[in-house]
C-alpha cells in the first residue's frame, strides 16, 4: 500500500466533547480536495474518555485508502511530546499539524497549493500577521503577541507566530524536528526557530482563529512552566546549538 500524500496530526488532551465529532467533520470537508491523507491522534495524559474515543475513530476508519485514522497515546500530558511523535510517525509527503479545536481546512487548502506551487518548505498559520482575525478572549490574543515577542528578544525569533497550525515538507523538516531538545509547551517554537535559523524557506499565511470550546489547560497556571520552557529553549538553541 502506498504511502498518503498528507499527514494531519493532531495532538489531543481531554477531547471528549468534540473529538468525535471534529474528526467526522474534518473528514467531510477533506473529501472534496480529493487528497490521499491519514490523521494521526496523538494522545497525551487525558483522564476522560479520548482514549477510548480515539481508539472507535481508529477502529472505524482503518482502511488506508480511504482517510485513514491513527491514535497514539503516551499516558503523560506533554503536547510537544505528543506533536513530536506524531511528526515522527507520519508518512506523508506533506505533513500539517493541527488543533482538534481548529481543523481549518481552509488553512491546509491554502498551505498544500503554496508547498506545492512555491520555492517554500513550510507554512505558518499566524494568529498574529496582518489580516488575521484572532475572535480568541482578548487576553489570550495578549498572550501570543506577549509569547512572540519573548522569542523574539530572546532568539531572535524573525516570524510573528510559533504555535497552531503549520504545513511543511516533510523530507526537508525531519531532521530539524529531531533535533528538537524542548517539548511540552515549546516544542513548536522550537521547531519553528531550529527550521527559520536553518534557512529554511518559510511563509506565513493569516488565519481566522475562533475558540470554539475553554482552553483545554488553564492559561494562568501554564505560565510558570512556560517561561521555565522558554529558559530551556534559550540554553538549547544559544548555547548547544
């Protein structure tokens, strides 16, 4: 069996109450592009039933020839972890990470026509750039401008936005999501970082971002471990390169 073009991953952690049915509905609206694709689950330390419900989606949709579903589960809340592992295990051509929350098939419509039409390795969906429509609270909008000016200062950071949605070649990226020392929160910044200081031809794209269910983990008490991150993040890419 061959290989799929695209791979979706997806991290998720305590999705019970949309997982089911984000994944019917990001299925539906893949259908008409046409794309040979698999979504790769990637599970990390939830405590109610997305486990369970991964597992049905998986079962259900098994066949590879038809969009197939894959779950992994670590057993330990840690989304770069989670995100990393899914990058590792997808085997398309092109790979798009993505939020179960999101599943903006209009980013990844847009971002495959630029990978495949460009000189460009990968796409950013920035809730930040010009023409984005953050519809988030605003202190959570705050927050990532807040977030990115830190990587900014801290690593030069040249883009506008690290997390969220993403598209890139695979072929061109894996060795830089390898290398990645940091997960939990900063893996994507890392990711990010390691591909922008690599030279690696980056485009950014604005995107609409609404939030459609709370944040999954409060934004106040991630915080502390995201500066703490932050630090670890600075000490790998300064200091060990």
């Amino acid at each position: 069996m061959a290989d799929p073009y695209i791979s979706l991953v997806i991290p998720v952690y305590n999705e019970q109450a949309i997982l089911h049915a984000a994944v019917l509905d990001l299925r539906e609206r893949l259908a008409p592009l046409g794309w040979s694709y698999e979504i790769i689950l990637a599970e990390n330390g939830s405590r109610d039933r997305t486990v369970e419900i991964g597992h049905e989606l998986a079962e259900r949709y098994a066949d590879p020839r038809d969009g197939q579903v894959k779950m992994i589960s670590l057993g330990e809340p840690n989304y770069g972890k989670a995100l990393k592992q899914g990058i590792l295990l997808a085997r398309g051509e092109l790979v798009l990470c993505d939020e179960i929350d999101l599943c903006d098939v209009a980013f990844h419509h847009r971002a495959v026509e630029i990978l495949e039409s460009d000189d460009i390795d990968m796409v950013i969906g920035s809730k930040l750039v010009a023409g984005a429509e953050d519809q988030r609270p605003l202190f959570r909008h705050v927050a990532s401008l807040a977030y990115s000016t830190l990587l900014q200062a801290l690593l030069g950071f040249r883009g506008t936005d690290t997390h969220g949605l993403k598209a890139f070649r695979r072929q061109a990226l894996i060795e830089t999501v390898r290398a990645c020392l940091v997960d939990k929160d900063v893996f994507a910044s890392e990711f990010v970082i390691r591909a922008d200081r690599a030279g690696i031809k980056i485009k950014e794209i604005p995107v609409h971002v609404a939030e459609k269910r709370p944040p999954s983990i409060n934004l106040f008490k991630r915080v502390p471990n995201v500066l703490k991150n932050v630090a670890k993040l600075t000490l790998a890419i300064r200091v060990r390169g």
